[in-house]
C-alpha cells in the first residue's frame, strides 16, 4: 500500500496535528498548489455586492485571494481556511484585506461557526474530504448566497484507492448536487471541473429536482 492509500485508511484517526504536519510534508515536496481556473471565479466575483465578504477553503498560499483583491477592490474582505502551516508561512498575499484562519480541529466544520460570507470560495479542496465531511461541509455553508467549488470529480461516485495524491471524496458531481440542494443550493452555472451553487430567493420542490437530476443521469 502507498503512502496515499494509508493516509486515506487513516483518515478518520489522524489528529489535527497529524493532518497539519503530513500537509507541510507535501508542502516540502510540491510547493506550488495554485490550481485554480480564474476565468470561472471571476464569473461569480463580477456579480457580487459592493463589499462583498470572501470565505475561501483551502486557500494554500492565497494565490488566488491575491489576484482577485488586486482585481476586484470593492471586496471588504477575504478569509482563508488552510491546515498547512508551511503555505500560510510562505503565503503570495500581502493585501490587507486577506486573513488566514488556521482552524484547531481537522472537521473545523463541525465544531466552529461559519464566517459571515457572501460568497464561498473552494478549488481543488472537496475532492480531500472524506463523504461525511462533505455533507457535514454542505451544511457548513448552508445560507451563503454563492457558492463555487471546483474539483475534478467523476459525474458518478469514484474510489480513489490507488490515486497518487490525496483525493478521498467518493461522491461524484451528481452526488455533490443532491447534497447541496439538501442545503438549499442549486446550480446556476457549469464549468469545466466546477459548478456554481447559489441559494435562490425560492426553492423548487424536491421531488421535480431530483426527477430531472434522474433524467439528466440517464443520458450522460
């Protein structure tokens, strides 16, 4: 069994100081993190608020948070969850209004309180979670009006067993979009690797969207 396999059977045992000190290790071994499709987060940042507030998961180095706050100057702010202590240590941000939180447990999810934030921002960070954190992350970030993730999920479920990196979530995208409707999100938009939720002013029942979830299943 290779390292990343075992760090996925482990996954549910590690403490939050195993976690950070196996993340600096990669950090070590493969500094630059900074994948993201900008063209995609600035489809989502053009229709923000004057002052809009940033949450992002898995900031890294605050790459992307440095180009888009040079780029979009009316954001207030923008707060960075990050579990690797070398990558905060070594951030790309110098704008003032860049913050890094740099959370005490490993399911900070479920243990802390959500930022205020009228956009979440997430690249190539579900894809690390386990299923259980995920739907615990959904709920995390239930009544946020915009939310993006990008990730190179498979549509259907996907074991990871075997993959070279740290990829865990099971769930493919048609999952990810059930569970975040549970939260009250649907999609408004797709891209390559990446889909935009947002929770609209009224909901459409249940029923009819998982019955065109079912069709939409059936021709891919």
């Amino acid at each position: 069994m290779h390292e990343f396999d075992q760090w996925r059977e482990k996954y549910d045992s590690m403490t939050i100081q195993e976690q950070v000190e196996y993340h600096n290790e990669l950090e070590s071994r493969y500094p630059e993190q900074a994948h993201y499709r900008y063209q995609n987060i600035k489809e989502v940042l053009s229709v923000l608020p004057d002052k809009a507030k940033i949450l992002e998961f898995g900031c890294w180095k605050a790459d992307l948070a440095q180009e888009a706050l040079n780029d979009y100057p009316t954001i207030s702010s923008w707060k960075g969850i990050e579990i690797c202590k070398s990558a905060i240590d070594k951030t790309k941000c110098n704008n003032n209004k860049f913050e890094y939180i740099f959370p005490k447990e490993f399911n900070w999810f479920e243990t802390t309180i959500r930022p205020n934030a009228d956009c979440i921002i997430g690249t190539h960070f579900i894809e690390h979670l386990s299923d259980n954190h995920f739907e615990s992350l959904a709920k995390y970030c239930k009544g946020v009006k915009h939310v993006i993730f990008e990730a190179p999920l498979k549509e259907q479920n996907y074991d990871w067993t075997g993959y070279i990196g740290t990829h865990k979530l099971n769930y493919g995208w048609q999952e990810v979009i059930r569970i975040m409707f549970e939260n009250n999100f649907v999609v408004r938009q797709r891209f390559e690797e990446t889909i935009w939720f947002e929770t609209p002013d009224e909901m459409m029942p249940k029923g009819i969207v998982y019955k065109i979830i079912d069709v939409f299943n059936s021709i891919i």
